[in-house]
C-alpha cells in the first residue's frame, strides 16, 4: 500500500458537514477511501498550471472530489477556439479571462473548495511564491519552457509533479517526484527540441475529448498520492492513443547524471527557461537572416480591388481551405512546395498567405532560395484578413 503524502497531523482538525457527507458519500462507502481519505482530500491543496484542455477536467474532477484548496496559474482569456475542448468555459465567457470562468464553474461545481487564482504566467521570478504554499503541482501545458520550469521547482521544493501532454489523437501521462524515488523530466529530456520543431496543439490541433482523458489521469494520480492508495505512475508513463484506443505503458529511471535531481546536481536554482528553450536566439536567427517582404491584408484588399496581376498563393492544407478560403487563390501545401514549384512561374508577383503567417513566411524563404524574387507575404494570414477585411470568413 502506498503512503499518502498528507501529514496525519492536518486531519486532526478536519470536520464535515452534513451536507458535505452527503456529497461525498459515494466516496465514504469504499473501503479504499472511508472518512479518512475524504479528509486528507479536503486537507489537501493542489495547483494546477494552466486553465485551458487538461486544466479543465483536472480542476471540475478534483473540486467534485472534495480537494481542499485548488489554485489555478493563467493569464489567458477565453477563446472561440477553446470551446471545443475547454470545458471549464462556454460561449458567454469567450473574452473573460480564463481565470474568472474557471472560478464560477469550479462554485457551481463544489462551493466548499478554496480557489486561489494566480492571474499570470508561470515565470521564473514566480514560480516559488506560487508552488510553495501546494502539496502537489500538475501540469496542464503545452509548451517546453513551463514544462522545464515546473519540473525544476517541484524538484527544488519536493513536490509530486503530475504530467501530462496532448496533440491529435495522443497523450501520456506520468508523476515525476525524485523526492518519492522516480526520474524527474530532466531525467526524460536533458535538452528540449529545436523551437519550432514541434507543433503546439493551436498549429496541429487535437481531438476535443483527449484533454479529458489524459486531464482525468492526472486527477486520479493526484488523488491517489494524496489518499496514498494504488500504485502511482511514479517512474512509469502511460501512453494513450485515440484513433486505436491502447494503451502502452513505459518504465522510466532516474537519470543519474540528471543536472537537477542528480546526486551532483549542475543545476540548483531557476534559471531563464525561455533562453534555454532557444526561443531568443531563434528570434535572433530569423531577424539576421534577410527580411522577407509582407504585406497587409489591407494592401492585399487594395491589390485586389485595383485588378493587379499577381499570383495568391495559400500554402495552408486542403482541410484548411475547405473551412474558409480566398476567391482566385492556387492552392499548394507548403510541404508540397518543393515538388510543386513547376507550378510557379517566378515572372509572376506571387502574395503567399496560411492561417497566420508562419508556414507562408517559410514558404517565402523556399522560394527565395530557389530565385524567386517579386515574392510578399501577408501578415496574419487568413486570420487577419477575417478580422480586418470581412467577417463572414470563419475563423479556426
């Protein structure tokens, strides 16, 4: 059996009320749980980083299950494009901030819960204000310098880090804790990928419903440590696939040269997780390299309504084009550009667009290198020219 990581101490003043026996009861009738697994649940505190796909069943199944205090870190606002997955918000609060939702729904679901909301990003000069006061941290995002940070100040501090990532059709979950015998996620990833070498869930999207099966998973591993009944996924990480609907488990090992949780740790403090990401230095590579050309989707508009010969090129993929896209425009995938620039004929002014600006930049860059010169790229893409230039184009 396990052992919870809540201090006997804590129960001692821990009392229900009728009403709370009532909610709880289906919990106080199992043997695994009793009244004693409900208080250490309600002695418990928990943060959760991130409001958003795995935030959202994270924080409703922990406040349903009676956790004690829940804090949640976010500075976002609540999106069109979150809905589909989000389900912490819903249309009326598409503007408000996440954190705001999140709190109202989390009442509805469960007024007994304290709800600390920590309106920011997770940074380096605040993570250890907002980790300490928590017993467990879980990770609800989606990007490599929160990952790196969260991982190195539950390590510092000695707090279960619950883990857990999406993209299409794919999640994993695991708990990292050096502190509990297991790696941590240095110990998995000493050095992240080259930035923009994988894709954010908002450049290569994700099933609605996988948030909710990898963000219940985290619950549970909470909830287990806490209640410290089962056998963790401390040094094991599941993988779950969607399309098949498998599962496969992988054993993991404490690194033991790992530069944090290591006997003879090089790292012993937070360090700028941006610049070790590259994100800085990616920036400054691409500003070096020659400026490519852009235009507006104003100066796009005023090419159109003037007749101007040129060529506009949508480099986004053939999903994308059947949700919205421009009158008069070839399409060509920017993966298929390559093969395709036959097609081109570099006489041509060519106005290149995607969703947002990225891939046509990169498509810009390819078709430099292969001599193409009367070259523009439009700024914001598609999205742009929805918001600015006519509404009735759908944004995704």
């Amino acid at each position: 059996m396990a052992k919870s990581i809540i201090d006997p101490e804590r129960l001692q003043k821990i009392q229900f009320s009728n009403d709370e026996i009532a909610r709880y009861s289906r919990h106080l009738i199992m043997p695994e749980v009793t009244l004693e697994g409900q208080k250490r649940l309600k002695a418990s505190s928990i943060l959760c980083i991130g409001a958003g796909g795995l935030g959202s069943p994270i924080a409703l199944y922990l406040a349903a299950a009676g956790i004690g205090r829940i804090g949640l870190v976010d500075g976002d606002v609540v999106d069109f494009s979150n809905l589909q997955r989000q389900i912490l918000h819903g249309t009326k609060d598409v503007g408000r901030k996440k954190l705001n939702s999140a709190r109202d729904r989390i009442r509805e679901v469960n007024p007994n819960v304290q709800i600390d909301l920590h309106d920011t990003y997770f940074r380096s000069d605040n993570a250890r204000e907002i980790v300490e006061p928590y017993d467990i941290v879980i990770d609800g995002t989606d990007n490599f310098p929160t990952r790196y940070l969260s991982n190195d100040i539950c390590v510092f501090l000695k707090k279960p880090n619950v883990y857990g990532s999406i993209f299409r059709f794919d999640g994993q979950c695991t708990v990292y804790a050096p502190h509990l015998g297991g790696p941590c996620y240095r110990c998995m990833f000493p050095e992240p990928p080259p930035p923009g070498m994988v894709p954010s869930c908002a450049e290569g999207g994700v099933l609605g419903v996988l948030p909710g099966i990898i963000g219940v998973m985290q619950a549970i591993e909470a909830i287990k440590l806490i209640m410290g009944i089962g056998e963790s996924l401390i040094g094991r990480l599941v993988h779950f696939d969607a399309l098949k609907l498998k599962f496969r488990e992988f054993k993991l090992r404490q690194d033991p040269k790992c530069p944090v949780c290591s006997a003879n740790p090089t790292i012993t403090d937070l360090i700028d997780y941006e610049q070790f990401c590259g994100i800085p230095q990616a920036a400054a590579a691409e500003a070096a390299e020659a400026p490519i050309p852009t235009i507006t989707v104003l100066d796009l508009k005023s090419k159109i309504d003037r007749k101007e010969k040129f060529v506009l090129l949508d480099v986004r993929e053939p999903f994308e084009w059947d949700i919205c896209h421009l009158d008069g425009a070839k399409l060509i995938p920017v993966g298929e550009l390559p093969s395709r620039m036959s097609e081109l004929d570099s006489a041509d002014e060519i106005v290149i667009h995607c969703k947002s600006g990225m891939r046509s930049a990169k498509a810009v860059r390819l078709l430099q290198e292969a001599g193409f010169a009367k070259l523009h790229n439009v700024e914001g893409g598609i999205t742009a020219w929805a918001e600015q230039i006519d509404e009735s184009v759908p944004k995704y």
